[in-house]
C-alpha cells in the first residue's frame, strides 16, 4: 500500500486515517504513542528521501518514526541533477536492497512518487511531490480542523483558501480532502496564481480577500515561494496590501470564531503578521503537532498489515 495523495481516496478513507491519527492523541490534546504503539515499528528503516527541502515534514516522519520504535535514514538529493527521475528510482532501489522497509519521498518532479511505486516493491508515501499534491499534509489539515470543530463531517462549513492556489501542493491536497469531507471550499488570490478551471475539484472562485473571509469558517493561508512567483505578483508588498491578514482584517473581514490554518513557514508581514500568527485564532503550531499523530498513523497503517485495531485502507 502507498499514500500518493489525496485525489484518489473516497470520503471514507479520509475518515479511516483521521480515525487513525485519534488514536495517537490524548485526551488533553496531546501527541501520544499507546504503549502498544511504541514497539509497532521495532527493528524497522523507513528511507526519507529528500530531493527538495523540508524541516517539518521530514522531522515529523523521523519523529513519528522513533515513537513507533522504528529508525530513520535520510537520504538529500537535489532536483537539478541531469536526469532527476531516473536518479530517484536508482537510489529508492538501493535503499530497498538494503533492507528498507518504506519510502517517504519529496522531488520537484510530480511523476517520482507514482514511478518510483512502479520500480520498488516497499510501501511510498509522498511528501510533496512538485506542484501537485502532499497528502499528510492535507490529511492534518482536516484533522486540525475535525478535532477544532469536534466532527469529520464538515457539511455547512465554507474553507477559504488563499494565495497560489495554481502551484501549491499543500492547497490541492487540502481541496481533495475538505470537499471530500463534504466542506464548500473557496480559493482566492491574484489572478496569476488561481487554478485553471479544470484543477478546482469543486472548489468556487472568488477575486477578493473579502469576498474569501466573509463566508468562511476557516482560512488556509498558503506559503508563498518567491522562486514560484515570476511575473505573477508584481511585488510583495503588492501581495500585502491585498491578501495579507492582519488584525484589521481579522476583527472586520473574518466570520467571529474562525481560525487560519498555515503549512508553514509563514512570511511574517505579507501572508499575515506576528500578531496574527502568534494569536489564539491561528492553529499553525496545532496543525505541526498532530503532523505528528497523523504521520504516526500513516506510517502504521501503511507498514503495519498485522496492526489488529487497523481498518483496510486501500490507497491505490
Ligand atoms: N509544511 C511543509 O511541508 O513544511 P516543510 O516544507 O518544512 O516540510
């Protein structure tokens, strides 16, 4: 089994890993391992296979790792290597013969993960995969938002997501996961950096930050990557002044009670401010946290058939 991304699971499956990732959270509201867990993955190597670069992600699969008993063993390649694809499948080989037990992958080419699938015969869980999807990310995105509103069903609930919604992965996984759970999701942002209307898997449009904020029950505000943006933002301080989210806007143009997400890092100053970010309505440092749970989980269900109180999760 293998979590390629979000696009291809049922509602069902959704839940299944939300399901999951409860498991590894007390009732305080903290990350734990069952006793049961902590040895789930004794003796085992996962192989973290990192063409682009990461803090959270990878920390949280070497985290999640070594609380289910399990090691680690990072591997840093670089995208611009002459034939990038081909480089990856080699070294996913090379870490299978030696005995690896999964791969966890991040390359700026969206076809490594389904390729390397194709190549090796140990389980692939995509950590970001280019442009196109980087699903425990979506997947703790929902269950931030679950656990924040006390469901999984999120029927009657609008999700604004706001920024590059074109190239960035993180809001294409969120899209498939929060309509999936049955959420209406808006995206906004500079024209430039909206999907085509093929890519908005049900999502609406709408060219404002106000019009974004005023139905929504949560907001996503999506990283910026300055090397992504070219000729599509004129300046930063342009992006600013319309999408950034400061406490004006968050007193005035924000429903009462709702919360942003962020994948982070956050631009302090043009996604939103400190005051934002640090503020009690912002659930970034929530959403690194249960990465933790989610990923313990992912990392269980995939590696883990024998795992008794494990439903079947059929990813692909
Ligand atoms: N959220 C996220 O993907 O962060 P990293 O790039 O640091 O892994």
């Amino acid at each position: 089994m293998h979590l390629l991304g979000l696009h291809n699971l049922s509602p069902v499956q959704i839940r299944q890993y939300l399901q999951h990732a409860a498991r590894f959270v007390d009732d305080q509201g903290r990350v734990q391992t069952p006793e049961q867990d902590a040895k789930r993955l004794a003796g085992r190597w996962v192989g973290l296979l990192f063409y682009e670069p990461s803090n959270r992600t990878r920390v949280g699969f070497e985290l999640a790792t070594a609380r289910l008993g399990g090691h680690t063993v990072l591997v840093e390649g670089t995208s611009s290597h002459w034939d990038r694809t081909e480089s990856a499948v080699d070294m996913a080989r090379n870490l299978e013969a030696m005995e690896l037990e999964a791969l966890v992958v991040r390359h700026s080419d969206r076809h490594v993960p389904e390729t390397l699938v194709e190549r090796v015969a140990i389980p692939v869980i995509n950590a970001g995969n280019g442009s196109d999807e980087h699903p425990t990310q979506g997947l703790t995105d929902a269950f931030t938002l679950a656990r924040h509103w006390g469901t999984d069903d999120f029927r009657g609930k609008t999700i604004a997501i706001l920024g590059d919604v074109r190239q960035n992965r993180v809001a294409h996984s969120d899209m498939h996961a929060f309509t999936k759970l049955g959420a209406r999701v808006i995206v906004a942002g500079p024209r430039a950096l909206m999907p085509h209307e093929e890519d908005l898997t049900g999502a609406a449009r709408v060219h404002t930050r106000e019009a974004a904020l005023a139905e929504a029950d949560a907001i996503v505000v999506l990283r910026l990557q300055r090397d992504r943006l070219h000729a599509a933002v004129a300046d930063l301080e342009t992006y600013a002044r319309h999408w950034c989210i400061d406490e004006h806007v968050l007193a005035h143009e924000m429903k009462p009670g709702a919360v942003i997400l962020h994948p982070g890092p956050v631009m302090r100053g043009v996604e939103m401010t400190s005051r934002v970010a640090d503020g009690p309505r912002c659930l970034q440092l929530q959403q690194v946290r249960l990465s933790l749970a989610m990923r313990q989980a992912v990392l269980t269900a995939l590696l883990d058939p024998g795992w008794a109180s494990a439903p079947q999760i059929p990813t692909r």
